[in-house]
C-alpha cells in the first residue's frame, strides 16, 4: 500500500484531486479581502515577496487568484521542499499558474534563495512559507529577511482563514478548508527590509505575520 501511494501515477491523481478541491473551496466561499490597498502592490512594478505561515499555505491560492483580479499578470514563484509532500503542495502550485522552486530557507538555504533572488530580479514574484517546511511553526527562518535584503524586494505578509475548516494533526495545524462558507484574506502592510542588520526586521515580520492571521480567523 505504501509503494502504490508514493508511486508515480498514484501521485499525479492525487495532485489532481487536491487542486481541483482547492479550486472548489475557492469557488464555492464567499471572500473578501483586507488590506486590498496592499494586494495591489503584487500588480505594481516592483516584484513582491508574499509570505504565509505554513498552517496557512492554502492562503497562496486564493490571494493569487485575487490578485489577477486586481491587474497582475506577472509570473509568481513558490518554494517548495525537496520532500515527497512538498514536492506535491508544490505542484499544486503549478496546476494553479506558479513556477516552483525547490530548497528551503531555513539556515539561509543558499540554493533556493539564489533561486528565488534570480526570480526576484526577472521581475517575478515570490511567495514563501518562512516557518516552512518542518517549523516551529510561526517562527520565521532568516532565508526570508536576507532574500528581502539582498534583492531590495519588500515583504508582504499575508492570511486567509474560512468559517469552515478542519484542523489538521500536524506540526503547523494546518487548517483544511471546507466548501460552502465564507472566508477572508487578509495582506498586510509592506515590510522594508535594510541591507545591513536585516536579522532585525525578522521580528517585525514574525508579528506581522501574526496579526494578518488573528484578522483573518473567523
């Protein structure tokens, strides 16, 4: 049972089946958005780096497909884990229009943040899980203060929380949206990450963080 699971074939189906759930809860929710005035900014001429607590990463689909809405049509960018799941919540991403990239930021992730900073300077954005992919949860990894300080890209923090949802077992208690509710997203205001001293900014970005998922909890 446990080769068929992490099989090929049997792993396609199940990126298939969960994109197309991820797309049925965003059909089927009643959004709206806080900060739009900083969503925005994703559409603008500077690429942004959006970032997300893991227990939120669905956020990403639904701030994406907001902001199309609200005049992006530049490339975005995720990072994802060289692991078998992450390899899987990132071709999720893919099915969802996202370029992906794999390493991770924790300790630096030199590979991954030279990656993203390339994506940075072509003009795409970023989206990052800066407590991701094995925690502690909501505690920020320094890949994503010195990716801001290298590139100059600014830090968008962001949330997104429904009525209905199921908690999941692990380290990040997740939260498993359910169809048929409503929920909120919520982008806060942009962080300016300084060249030098950048470890700095990583507890404003953790409270930032924070605050957009407490505004955003139903």
């Amino acid at each position: 049972m446990q080769s068929l699971l992490h099989s090929a074939p049997m792993q396609r189906a199940l990126t298939w089946l969960l994109t197309q759930y991820v797309r049925l809860v965003m059909a089927t929710q009643s959004w709206r958005v806080e900060g739009r005035e900083n969503l925005v900014l994703l559409a603008q001429d500077q690429p942004i780096i959006a970032v997300f607590w893991h227990e939120a990463l669905p956020a990403i689909a639904i701030t994406l497909r907001e902001a199309r809405r609200a005049g992006m049509n530049r490339p975005g960018v995720a990072l994802a884990s060289r692991h078998r799941d992450g390899q899987m919540i990132g071709n999720i991403m893919i099915n969802l229009g996202l370029e992906l990239v794999s390493g991770s930021t924790s300790k630096g992730g030199p590979v991954g943040l030279r990656a993203l900073a390339k994506a940075l300077a072509a003009g795409k954005n970023v989206s990052l899980t800066p407590d991701g992919p094995r925690g502690p949860r909501r505690v920020a990894a320094p890949g994503v203060a010195q990716l801001a300080a290298i590139t100059g890209a600014r830090v968008l923090p962001c949330a997104a929380a429904t009525s209905r949802a199921i908690t999941l077992n692990s380290w990040d208690k997740m939260r498993l949206a359910l169809p048929f509710g409503h929920g909120k997203l919520v982008v806060g205001k942009p962080i300016t990450v300084p060249r030098s001293g950048w470890q700095e900014s990583l507890p404003a970005i953790q409270a930032a963080l924070n605050a957009a998922l407490e505004r955003a909890m139903p």
